[in-house]
C-alpha cells in the first residue's frame, strides 16, 4: 500500500522518457510506465523500456500495441522509407503522424483508468528533431483537450500533464540524470537501433544523444555498432 | 484518378459512422475509411465496418490493430466488466477511457499520410450514451488541437473535423442515410452483439438505436438474437 498520488509515465526506452521516469519517482510520485508498441523500426527501444522501469523499479508496466504501420508514412513505421544519415532541413521523415496526440491520449486513457491525476512525458523542444508534437503550444493544447476528454475531467479533476524536459538541453537533461542515478547504459535512442540495441551513430537521434554526452562533460555508455 | 478531394472516415461499422460516410460521399469527397479494432467486445461491428465500405464502394480501407485491453476499463474492453442492460446514471461502464482522444488521433495522422484535409465522424450528442468525447466542446478543442499537432497543421493547411450527424437525433441521423440509400442491415450498433452480429436488444446502444427507427418511422431492419 502506498499514499503517494499516482502518476502515468510515457516510457519509450529513450534516454529522455527514462529521464522523465527517474524525475517523477523523484517527485514522490507512484508511476506506472505505459509504453506503445506501434511497430517502430527500433523495436530494441521496447527492449530497454522494460531495462529502464525496471531499474526504476517500477511495477506497473503496460505496453500497448498499436498497428501504426496500417497508416505508415513515416521513416520509423514503414520499412520503405529510409532513415536520414544526415541532418536534413524542416520536419524530417522519421516523423510519425500525430504520434504524440496518440501516445497522449492513450496516456489519459491509461490515467483515468488507474485513477492518475498526473502524466508525465519527455517531450523536449531544444535538442529536438524538430517534431510540431513536442512543441510547447501543443502540449498546452493537449492539457485543454484533457480537461473535456474524459469522465475525469468532466468530474473537475482531470490529469495534468507534466513536461519537465520541455526547456532543458540534451546535457542538461543528462545532468540531471545522471544527478538522479540514472544509467544511460540501459536506454536506446537510436532510430535503427539492432536488436542487440546498438546504435547506428548517423541519424538525428544518435547525433542530438552523442553532442549531448559531450557538452554535459559525461561518458557516453552507448553502444555502437 | 480522381480530383475529388480526400477524407478520412471513422468508420465503426455502426448506424452513425456508416451515415457519416454516406454523407461525406454525398459531399463529393474520395472517402479513405479508417476503423479501429480496439479489441471491443462487439467484434461483429468490424465485420460490419468491411461490409458498410464495400456497400458504399470505398476502396481504401484501412484497420488499425490496438491493444486497449492493455489499460482496460471499461465494459466495451475488459470481459470483467458486465454491459448494463438497463439505463444507468451519468458516464456509463461502456465508455472507453479516452477513446475519441484516440480514433481522432489516428485519423489525423492518416489524414496527413494521404493528403485528406477533411476527417468525419459520426459522433452524436443527441441520442447518445453520455461519453464526455463526444461533446461539442470536446471536438471544437480536438480542432484546435489537429491545427498545432500535424506537420500539415504548421504549414497551415491543417484537417477540418467534420461532426456532420452531432445535433441530429437519432430518427433524423436515420432519415438522412434513408434518404442516401443506406441499408442499416449492414450496420451493427449492439455493444454486445454476438459473432453473427446479431443484437441483444437491451443494452444502452439497441435501445437508442431501435426508439430511433420507431421515431422516424423506418422499419428496424435490426436482427435480434
């Protein structure tokens, strides 16, 4: 038994979903981790989902599977379009259609079920791929929805989402990681990761992952390939 | 080829979102439909959904596998919950946490991958069960939301949410798909109908559903078990 309020926490595997993790168990909150498997290329990063909640000691662990490849058009769903090797300009494609209004949204579903006041996902608009989902005004957007979406917040006490990676750097959300014990070492980030989990070193996310490691002055633990 | 413009149709394969693709056909558009296999208990319904498309002539069809089994409660999901076979009081055990949140992400992200700038569904807030998503205000917010959440959206040509049936009642939403031809024998509305789609008549769902061909007059061509 415990008192302490609950949260739902978006985990993919990434290093700043575990981040997000370590920041609301370190809140005092109670967090069930709920992550989707929506057929991603780099399903290693379910892989170290389960690593990471389970470091983090975190019992409640869902994944929900989502066939997102019905729909496809994006570099991570669909295995005919292929993931950059350099940095490319506007909104690149492995950007995955309204990924985070579903991901939000299973999330609010998954907190009123639970009886969650709070969710929390690693959403970051600094060292970020540029993603239109992960900008502030979205997420202020998403909580409104929120607020008329469910029984919950209809009664007047809907969950609140928390973004607190939103404004900090790739270091300084290593930093506080690290500050937090996290070890990295378990995390995935690569957007075609091997099954072994490790990284390609080329694509947008390995490069955001590895200048981060670099600027915050920590040792990289990823394993490439 | 066509130069009609595209739509995406949230199609359940019940009375309403068959209405709300005949209607959006009527309108001129290329209809791509999109049901959600969301593991309900009617499973009779996604029969009906393939069977209301190919009535209608839609070639594209897509069904989109989701596990929400995996965050459970309600009715419609998880077998521990019973239907209620009677009316009940506020928010009924059948809604699904969360689930328009949900059907109306993924049908934005189809939308961007096809091109449609126009998504329907048949959401009514008339002759309806009390969901809170499925509330004018809710939809109103869920636009405000497409137009921040899609590549699209920040490039200013973001999807228009069309509710073309929500200040209908359900005689006048039969009326509509009378006059447009559609024979509502294809269509399953039952939350419990049996694998033949064969409906219990008592649930929340049969009896709007039978009231409303009563009221318009129209024989319920509805098969009980």
């Amino acid at each position: 038994m415990t008192d302490r309020p609950k949260a739902v926490v978006l985990l993919s595997g990434g290093l700043d979903s575990a981040t997000a993790l370590a920041i609301a168990c370190d809140l005092g909150f109670s967090c069930h981790a709920l992550s989707v498997d929506y057929g991603q290329r780099h399903r290693a990063e379910l892989d170290a989902a389960r690593r990471v909640a389970a470091a983090q000691g975190i019992i409640d662990h869902s994944v929900v599977p989502i066939g997102l490849g019905a729909i496809g058009g994006s570099a991570l769903t669909d295995p005919q379009i292929a993931v950059p090797q350099q940095p490319t300009s506007g909104i690149p494609v492995t950007y995955v259609p309204a990924r985070n209004t579903v991901l939000l949204a299973l999330a609010l579903g998954q907190a009123e079920v639970i009886g969650a006041r709070d969710i929390f996902v690693g959403v970051n608009a600094v060292d970020y791929s540029g993603y239109p989902d992960c900008r502030p005004e979205f997420i202020a957007k998403f909580q409104e929805l929120a607020d008329l979406a469910t029984k919950a917040g209809v009664e007047g006490h809907g969950s609140r989402i928390h973004t607190p990676l939103i404004n900090l750097s790739k270091a300084d959300i290593i930093r506080r990681g690290v500050a937090l014990g996290i070890d990295y070492g378990l995390t995935v980030s690569c957007y075609q990761a091997d099954d072994a989990g490790r990284a390609c070193g080329v694509c947008d996310s390995c490069r955001l992952r590895a200048e981060g490691f670099r600027t915050a002055g920590v040792p990289d633990p990823t394993v490439y390939r």
